[in-house]
C-alpha cells in the first residue's frame, strides 16, 4: 500500500482498512442454534443441543463442542443435519467400544449418554 500524503488519502485508505476488517470478521463470525433432534428413529434428545454454526469459503460448518463433533454443507441445514449424523455415529461406536475407550472417549460417552435416550 503505498504511503499516503494528505488527509484526505489517509482517510481513504483507512476506509479500505476497516471494509477488509469487517469482511475478515464476518468470515469468522458464528452463530449459535439449537437443535432438537438428531433426525434418528432410534434415538430422542432429552434436551436441545446448543450447536455453533460457521461459514467458511466452501460452505457452512456445524460444531457441538462437548464431543468435538462436527458437520459440513454447502448451507446450514446440511451441515447440521450432516453434524447429527455424525454424532449418532458417534454415539453408537463409543458405545459399542465401550470398554475400550481412552478418557476423552469416554467423557464423550457419557455426555452422549446424558443427551440421548434410545427408543
């Protein structure tokens, strides 16, 4: 960027500055929705999960932080419904690895287990 010289181009390029800002910003910026179902026959949530949602340059990306799992779309509904396939996936194979799971698999297990009943 070249040096500016009067006020008048400072303020100018200030202007470009504080756009690129915003775009860069909003980016990034996350919004935070609630789902209430994982859309599984076999499965109900007892509660709603808070999950936070992200755009990115190839779609949306959809993140439940207790179990680090996450969804991708090209729009929010994709991304959420991919992100509760993922923890119905999740949630059956922690389960059925049960007795073999690290500590952070087994926290997760039991977050999943408090969030989720079976049918």
């Amino acid at each position: 960027m070249p040096v500016a010289t009067d006020q008048a181009t400072v303020l100018e390029h200030l202007n470009v500055v504080e756009k690129e800002i915003e775009n860069i910003h909003s980016a990034f910026k996350a919004q935070n929705v609630f789902i209430s179902s994982l859309g599984n026959a076999r499965l109900i949530l007892k509660q709603p999960l808070l999950i936070q949602v992200m755009q990115d340059e190839g779609g949306y990306i959809a993140h439940y932080h207790d179990v680090e799992a996450v969804g991708f779309g090209d729009n929010v509904s994709e991304a959420l419904n991919n992100l509760k396939e993922n923890i119905v996936e999740l949630y059956f194979d922690l389960k059925e690895d049960a007795d073999n799971l690290g500590p952070l698999p087994q926290k997760w297990l039991i977050i999943l287990k408090e969030l989720i009943a079976e049918k």
